[in-house]
C-alpha cells in the first residue's frame, strides 16, 4: 500500500519537491537520510526492510539516522485538498490538516442507519428524512442512550432524563428518611448510655462505702477487744508479797 497521499486528492497539482520517491505519492510523514533524500516513513522503512541503500542515490543507510522532517510536513499540511466525498457531489476544498475535521461533518458522508436491523448508509444530510421512512423504525433504542426500546407511540412520550430525575428524587427521599431514623436511634443509644454510666457511677460509690464499712468493722473489734484485756490486767488479783 502506498506511504503517501493520493495526488489527485489535492484541489491542485502539488509540487514534485513534495512527492516521494518510492510511491510517488505527497509525502506522508516526511523523513530525511543522511543523504538529504526525503521519503514518506512508511515507504521508507518499507525500503529497508528489504534493502540497506537509499532508494535514489544507493548509499548505506542506517535507519537511527533518518530524521523527521516536521516543517515539511506543515507545509504539506497547509495545501488545499478536496473532500473524499466530492464525487457525492461535496464541492468543499480544506488545508490538508482539517480534512478530517470536514469528513466528521460533510452531509455527503455516508452514515449507517441508527434502526435496529436496518442495513442502509445514507449521506449525513439525507438521514433525519430517511429515519422517518425507514422500515424499520417501528422500534428503536432511546436515542438520549437510556438503552430502552420504543414504538412510535412511546417514542412521542418518552422522557428518560425526567424519569431519572423522578427515580432520583424518590431515592434522595429514601435516604433523608433513612439519615433521620438514623439519628432518632443514636440519640436514643445516646441517651441510654448516658444512663448506664450514671448507673455504674453510682454503683461504684456504693461499693466504695460497702467496702469502708467492712474494713471498719474489724476495726472496732480489735479495738474493744484491746480494751478488755487492758482493764483485767490493771483490776485483777494483786500478787502476794511475803512478809519478812
């Protein structure tokens, strides 16, 4: 296949210092060898593949020796070309660089029916009309890309962004009334650990004069009981002393 541009693609003939060599097309990608001959790179590469010489002057060639010949190809890319589609009748000329920008919204492109089953391509300007006729347009997918099959009748009537809306505004309702039963209960768990901590405070000062009033009752007994034993020493029976 050819590496260069179709000369008869141009709105007139291109200069022979822009044809390549090898295809003998405008170049494509331009690259230059170390022997200043220029050549579309795909050509090129297919060149050498085969052979290491330059296609014109047969010198050795390295392929990390070719260089881009970038300003060459903004030159080529500001010449005036045709529409593809100019035998359609699309009398448009455009630089080079903006065709394909031109093909994405030429009326004489052909473009595949959107109907389910239909096989036709017709020109982009003809399509609008030919949707209308086309046979198989009884059913046909939401063209806003809900992905839903719809009749005739449907199709007067459907709304898909509505129904999202509604869909989505019946879920955002769902939610806030999920959000507000959800902080009913954590207030309620709120309040009833309040409540238990309050409790086991409580309980923890019980259990701190429980356990004062057990370790004071020892107390009091060993106490008494010192004092008992005191007062029979001192009241007892005296010893007898003899006497001389």
């Amino acid at each position: 296949m050819s590496g260069g541009y179709d000369v008869n693609l141009f709105a007139s003939p291109p200069d022979c210092n822009f044809l390549c060599s090898v295809c003998h097309g405008v170049l494509k990608r331009p690259v230059r060898l170390p022997c200043s001959h220029i050549f579309c790179k795909k050509c090129i590469l297919q060149w050498l593949a085969r052979q290491k010489t330059c296609p014109c002057c047969r010198k050795e060639v390295k392929r990390k020796k070719m260089v881009h010949v970038n300003k060459l190809r903004k030159t080529i890319g500001r010449l005036e070309v045709k529409c593809k589609n100019a035998e359609a009748g699309c009398l448009v000329t455009c630089p080079l660089a903006h065709r394909k920008g031109h093909q994405d919204s030429c009326p004489f492109e052909l473009m595949a029916c959107p109907n389910e089953g239909c096989m036709s391509r017709v020109p982009r300007g003809a399509l609008a009309e030919h949707r209308q006729h086309c046979q198989h347009s009884a059913h046909q997918r939401c063209p806003l890309g809900c992905g839903a099959t719809l009749g005739p009748a449907e199709r007067a009537n459907h709304n898909c962004y509505r129904e999202l809306r509604e869909a989505w505004c019946q879920r955002q309702d769902r939610s806030r009334t999920l959000v507000l039963c959800l902080l009913r209960r954590m207030r309620k768990v709120h309040r009833t650990t309040n409540l238990i901590r309050r409790q086991l405070a409580q309980l923890g000062d019980f259990l701190e004069e429980d356990d004062a009033l057990l370790l004071g009752a020892p107390q009091e007994e060993a106490e008494a009981g010192l004092g008992s034993s005191t007062g029979a020493e001192v009241g007892g029976p005296k010893a007898k002393v003899p006497c001389n």
